[in-house]
C-alpha cells in the first residue's frame, strides 16, 4: 500500500517490482473493490496505475469496479470520471452498512472478489 502523499519516489527499484506485480494484479483482476480511498486527483501516481491497469486489462473488457466510501459524494464522482461506465456500484454509507447489505452477495457473486484497496 502507498499512502497519499504529494511528494512519493517511486522510482526506487523496490517500488517498482511492487507497482509492476501491482498493475499486473489489476489486470487480470474481473473485480475491483475500493474500500475507504477518496481517489484524490493530487495522486496521479495511484491514479496512472489504475487506469493503465483497466484500459490494458487482460480480458479486453473492463473489471467491473465497485466503491464503498462513507459520506463523501466527491470522491464517487472521481471515480465516476476516471473510470466511466466500469463503476457498478458506489456505496456512500460506509463500511459496516455495505458490510451489512452487500457483502454476502459480493462475495457468492460468480466471480470472486479481488480486492485492491482500503485507506
């Protein structure tokens, strides 16, 4: 995980191999979960990776890309913007409400989860 930072040096070696297995993660990922990120612009790292992951998905199709925030309409239209139609749901009532109303379907979905974030 890296956190929010206006200034990251990503360009050590270590990093890079972790945003390489990272990216190719995404991928071939059918699912994205985000928990708890606001999607920041400022954090054009972070957002650089993640749509490269889409747009270069393994499938020819985009993930589809659920997001669970809690009182922060902003940041759903973020991810609204950068990724478009691949959004299926935005949850705006935080963690234990969708825990309650939507984790037993997320998770007996036909596809398995793959959760790539939480903040």
């Amino acid at each position: 995980m890296a956190t929010f930072s206006y200034r990251k040096h990503l360009d050590v070696p270590f990093f890079q191999s972790i945003w390489d297995d990272a990216r190719e993660s995404l991928r071939t990922a059918e699912r994205w979960l985000f928990i708890g990120y606001s999607m920041p612009e400022a954090d054009v790292e972070i957002r650089h990776l993640l749509k490269t992951a889409e747009l270069s998905h393994t499938s020819g199709t985009r993930p589809r890309i659920d997001v669970v925030l809690k009182d922060d309409a902003s940041a759903g239209l973020r991810y609204q913007r950068l990724f478009g139609r691949a959004v299926q749901s935005t949850s705006s009532a935080g963690i234990q409400s969708w825990v309650v109303k939507s984790l037993s379907d997320y998770c007996s979905s036909r596809v398995a989860p793959h959760i790539t974030g939480s903040r």
